[in-house]
C-alpha cells in the first residue's frame, strides 16, 4: 500500500471538514515537477520548523511506540504545506504557531518551542478549546495532518497498528485478553 492510497482512507476518519491540502494530496496525482522528498519552498523559519515539530510530538508523543517525530511527520507535514497548500491554507498554522509562541512568552517567559512538554500540552489545549486567537483553526487541521501523517508512515502502520490481512482467518471466540493492539486492514 503506499501513502497516496493510505491518506484517501484516513480521510475517512475525518467526517465532515478535511484540511485542504490533504483532500488534494488524497485526491491528485503528484506534479511531477515535484521532488518527492524535498518541498518545493520553504513553509517554515527554522524557530517555526523547530516549534512545530515539538507540537508534532506532543500530538503523538513516543511512549511505547515512536512517536511523530520518528516517523517522520515534521517532514511530511512541510512537504504536504508546501506541495499542497494553497497560501491560504497555510496562514491558520503560520499564524496558530505565532500565537502559541506569544502565549508561551505571556504565560512563561520562553519561547513555546523551549517550554516544558506539560506546558507545550496547556498551549495545545488552549488552542483546541480556541482561547487563542484561531486556535480551534489552527488546532483542527494541524492534528489532522499529524494524525494522518503518523497513521499513513511506516512507523504508524507496522508499529503502532498490527496488519491483519483481510479477509483473514475468522474466530467468533477470540479472547479479548490476546488484544494487544488495534488491527488494520
């Protein structure tokens, strides 16, 4: 399965509002002017790079499987604003991140991307909860792309979820306890 055909079938989990720029990425073939492992501009300043990606761990954090970060979802995240993001579809994280950067000063007095991971989860929570200036905006397609850039990698499909080819061997009496994680398909 590769990624393209892995992002249509996240999308499912998403009912009603998908961020743009994964309902393009879902539904288009890649440009192929496109470098497949380089974004074709620069989204990011590297303290903007830096925050997100400590925001991108905080989503999915390791625990005892990797975390967002290992799989690769700063990157992907990037690649899918600058490949696949309209202007337009950018300004909601740009300016979500400028705001949780001016929060972390107000409230603490570092920059978010330096504040403590208990801290970094308030910041989130505000913005999930939009007590920051469109912070529900910002916190509904960033955790979208997190999410589905976590679930569609390798890490996210072969270590976090198990695969369970379909259609599989059927057993009505499966005990619950032999559960260890979640099947995909």
């Amino acid at each position: 399965m590769d990624r393209r055909n892995a992002l249509g079938g996240m999308l499912a989990l998403f009912s009603a509002q998908v961020f743009a720029p994964l309902a393009r990425a879902a539904g288009l073939a890649a440009p192929p002017t496109i470098d497949q492992g380089v974004p074709r501009l620069q989204v990011f300043t590297p303290h903007q790079r830096a925050l997100m990606t400590a925001l991108c761990e905080r989503v999915i954090p390791t625990t005892d499987t990797p975390g967002a970060i290992a799989a690769g979802v700063p990157t992907y995240v990037e690649k899918l604003l600058a490949d696949w993001a309209l202007a337009e579809d950018r300004l909601p994280i740009l300016s979500g991140l400028a705001e949780i950067d001016a929060r972390s000063w107000q409230d603490y007095k570092v920059p978010a991307v330096q504040a403590k991971p208990e801290q970094q989860d308030a910041l989130l929570t505000l913005a999930m909860n939009d007590e920051l200036p469109d912070g529900e905006e910002f916190f509904k397609a960033f955790r979208q792309m997190v999410i589905v850039g976590y679930y569609t990698s390798e890490i996210g499909m072969t270590q976090e979820r198990e695969y369970l080819p379909v259609p599989g061997e059927y057993n009505g009496a499966f005990p619950y306890s032999q559960v260890n994680k979640v099947y995909s398909a």
